[in-house]
C-alpha cells in the first residue's frame, strides 16, 4: 500500500498512507488487549489489517486528506469498516480487493475525476452504492455530461454536515440489494 503526500489542511505538508484507521470503540480510543495473551485476529485489528466482520463497508476517496481523514473517522466512530483512497486511481486498485458497499467520491479530482469513478464503479460492482460531492461549479457540466451518457448521480455540496451524509449513507444502506443509480 502506497502513502500518498499531500496537504495536510493545516497549512503543511502530511504524509498519509491509504488504509485503515484501527478500529475504534465509540468514544474513538483504539482497543488493545496488550502485547501478551492477545490473539491475531486482535494485533490485526489494533494494526488495521484485518476487514471487520458484518460491518458495512463504506469507501471514501477525496484528494484533500482533511477532509477524507475526518469522514473515515466520523464513519468508525459509527461503527462502519470505512476506508480512505487519495485519487480515483488508488480507489480502483483497493475496490480489486476490498469491494465497498457504499463508495463517497469527491467529484474533482486528478487525472480521473469523481463522476468517471462513479462510472467505472457502477459498472464493474453494480450493488456498490454511490454518493458524490463537490464544492466547485464546474460540476454542473460534469453531471449533465453524464446524464447525456445515461448516467445520474446524487450530489451533495461540500462543505457536507457529518449528520446529513451520514444520514444518506444509512438510508443508502438500508435500500434492498439491487444494482440502480443512486
């Protein structure tokens, strides 16, 4: 797994690598059972290595790290195996292995953008769900490029309230497992 480098929204320069926080318990401290008697399957899940069993598994891919380090968390806090891609690149190789049920794709991003993700998602995993955000106005052109392709896609406008997304992504969730544009 590769780290990308990017900013980190605080003015600087961050280095993150594109996996999964550990998992968490609610209040968002790490579990740990400590170095002696602990099983694999628990170093794996205080490491991120291992995919959490009957959890919902949400992808989020944005450029800006702020922004797709914080929705990762705000979704394990909420108990989803939730996991973070830097560019629409990376997300394609991550969804080879590890196939979300529901995938949170900036629209602007380099090289591939968003709604061609969007598309290249829907096709190959047809029962991933998706939801798009933006906050630049050329997205407009984007989306009604896309309709005219046969393609629709929901788009909430950044800045996104946790609550609203995570609100979507449940309802999104709920929906029976069934290949539709979202």
């Amino acid at each position: 797994m590769g780290a990308e480098t990017g900013n980190d929204g605080l003015g600087g320069t961050g280095q993150r690598s594109e996996t999964s926080l550990p998992d968490s318990d609610a209040s968002g401290s790490v579990s740990s059972n400590g170095a002696h008697g602990s099983t694999m399957q628990d170093w794996g899940s205080v490491h991120g290595l291992s995919e959490v069993k009957g959890r919902r598994r949400i992808l989020i891919v944005d450029d800006e790290l702020a922004i797709a380090d914080t929705l990762q968390l705000i979704f394990k806090l909420q108990r989803y195996d939730a996991r973070v891609a830097y560019s629409a690149e990376r997300a394609v190789e991550l969804i080879a292995q590890w196939q979300p049920e529901l995938a949170i794709l900036d629209v602007i991003l380099s090289e591939m953008n968003g709604i061609d993700l969007a598309i290249v998602i829907k096709a190959n995993h047809p029962k991933c769900h998706v939801i798009l955000f933006s906050g630049h106005t050329n997205t407009a052109m984007l989306l009604e490029e896309a309709v005219r392709k046969g393609h629709n896609f929901e788009v909430l406008a950044k800045p996104v309230m946790p609550e609203l997304i995570l609100e979507r992504a449940s309802e999104l969730l709920s929906l029976p497992d069934e290949p539709a544009y979202d």
